[in-house]
C-alpha cells in the first residue's frame, strides 16, 4: 500500500468527522461549535509534526497528541471563560478524547490514540453552595469603608488587569507553540505572570466585594468628628501643622498624608473633635498632637 507524508492536524479534522458524523444533526452543530477551539489548539500544536501513514480512512493515528497539550488547553479554557461555560467546553473535549481511544465500544481493538488523553481533563471545581457556603458568609470580615476616588482607583485596576490576563494568555499560547515543555523559559515566566495576575486580581475583587464608599456629604453636626473620610489639621507638640486623610488599611499612603485608622494615630484622632489634644504612644516617646481642624 503506497504512504504519503500526512499532517496529524488532517487526521484531526477526520476524526472528528468520524466521531459528529454519528450525531443527529442538531446535535452535531453545537459539538461542533463546542469543539471548534479545542480542535484549533490541538491543530496548532500538531502543526509541526508529521509522519508516514497508510492511505486508509480507518487508520487514523493520534498518537502525537501529548498530554501537555491537554493540561495547558484546559488551565486556558479556565482563564478565559466563565465557569459554567468552561465546564461545558472541557466536557466536549473530555468525551471526544474518549472517542478517540475507543471510537467503538463494541470493538476495543479500534483506537486512534492508545492513551486515554480524557483523564488529563480536569473541570475547574465550583464554589460549595448551601449551609457551608453560608456559613463562610456570615463569618466574612466586617465591611471595609473606602472614599469614591479609591474605589474609582480599585475598578480601573482591575479593568488593568483583565486586559492583562488576555495578553498572558496569549504569551502562553506563543511559548507553547515551541512544544518543548521540559526546557520553556518563556512559557514557565507566561505561567508566573499569570499566577501573579489572578492573585492581584483577586485581592481587588475581594476588596471591591467587602468595600461600602463612605458618605463624604457636609453635615454641621458629624462633619466636625473625625472619622474615615475626614481630612484632619493637627498640630503636633504646638510646633508643626500637618493635615492628613483618615483612610480605611487598604487605602493608606504615608507618602501622600492618607493615614490608616489603624495606626496609632488613626486610632487615636477617630471620634475626636476640633480642639481637642490626643497623645500618641511612639517609639521614642509619647507625642501631643491638637486637632485644629476637621473637614
């Protein structure tokens, strides 16, 4: 029988063929559909490869299909879509890999790969739901007041960052198009720049989730009590005027006078009003400070 010099990615293209060409046609386009990306990630990392093969619709070999390739298309899937839609694409691509191990449940002998490269597909575990996840509500930290401009700041950095999560994506795919997983310095740097990402990521979400914008609205009566929100004059030891920001932990920058309510100072000024004195235990000493102003 006579070979030729056959792309692994056409072999693909015909097993799925196979594998849709069973379905009911409506049935069909939404495994299609479904599919459509995992196929073009196994396609592109096939593409280098080649090998002689028998001129036989039968004798489809996959074999060059490395898990590596499985694992890294489902940490993306994960990345880019929704859980709920990832979980669907992966399950497509699970069952089709199964497909390609046994094509025929009644005739094991038939199998485009010899692994079974399904169970390298792992769905990304949801959120426990019911009593406990209740209860981890009610045990959630108290709510963190932060002003309008550092929410502002929180929702345009995370906007920064999703930007950034589609560009690693992209270096990923790059570095793995190189196909050698043992020795990929630029896939690993892809891989830590995104374990980076979701961490920064998260620490926004969560504290845009357990963030309430503090009322800044003049009011004669409240205005004069410092409090978050409040820009506070104080003179310390009768020398030095200095004006500061009571902020929430998160917002605080000693650089740009935005003080934390939780430092000593914060704690020592909160409730207090204008023209009175509070002292302030510091490492080298206790230190006066009188409180000119509040607004």
């Amino acid at each position: 029988m006579s070979k030729s010099q056959t792309k692994p990615s056409e072999n693909l293209i015909k097993a799925v063929n196979l594998y849709t060409n069973r379905m009911r046609k409506s049935r069909k386009e939404s495994i299609k559909n479904d599919l459509s990306s995992f196929i073009q990630w196994l396609s592109e990392c096939l593409e280098p490869k080649s090998y002689n093969e028998d001129l036989n619709m039968d004798n489809i070999n996959l074999n060059l299909i490395e898990p590596s390739f499985i694992e890294q298309y489902v940490q993306i899937t994960n990345i880019k879509h929704s859980n709920f839609n990832a979980s669907k694409k992966l399950t497509v691509a699970r069952d089709f890999l199964s497909f390609l191990h046994n094509p025929d449940s009644n005739d094991e002998k038939i199998k485009f790969t010899d692994a079974n490269l399904s169970n390298h597909i792992r769905n990304k575990k949801g959120r426990r739901t019911g009593s406990l996840n209740l209860k981890s509500r009610l045990h959630e930290e108290d709510i963190i007041e932060i002003s309008q401009e550092y929410h502002d700041s929180l929702v345009s950095d995370l906007a920064i960052k999703f930007k950034e999560r589609e560009d690693v994506v992209e270096d990923i795919n790059k570095a793995a198009a190189d196909k050698d997983f043992r020795e990929n310095a630029p896939l690993e740097a892809a891989r830590e720049k995104q374990g980076l990402i979701e961490s920064q990521i998260k620490t926004i979400d969560e504290t845009l989730r357990k963030s309430e914008i503090i009322n800044t609205k003049k009011n004669s009566k409240t205005n004069k009590i410092a409090k978050i929100g409040s820009k506070v004059t104080i003179l310390q030891n009768n020398k030095t005027r200095v004006k500061i920001s009571l902020v929430a932990s998160p917002e605080a920058d000693v650089s740009i006078s935005k003080i934390s309510v939780e430092s000593p100072i914060g704690k020592a000024l909160v409730g207090k009003t204008e023209n009175e004195t509070v002292i302030v235990t510091a490492p080298a000493g206790n230190v006066g400070y009188k409180i000119v102003k509040i607004t």
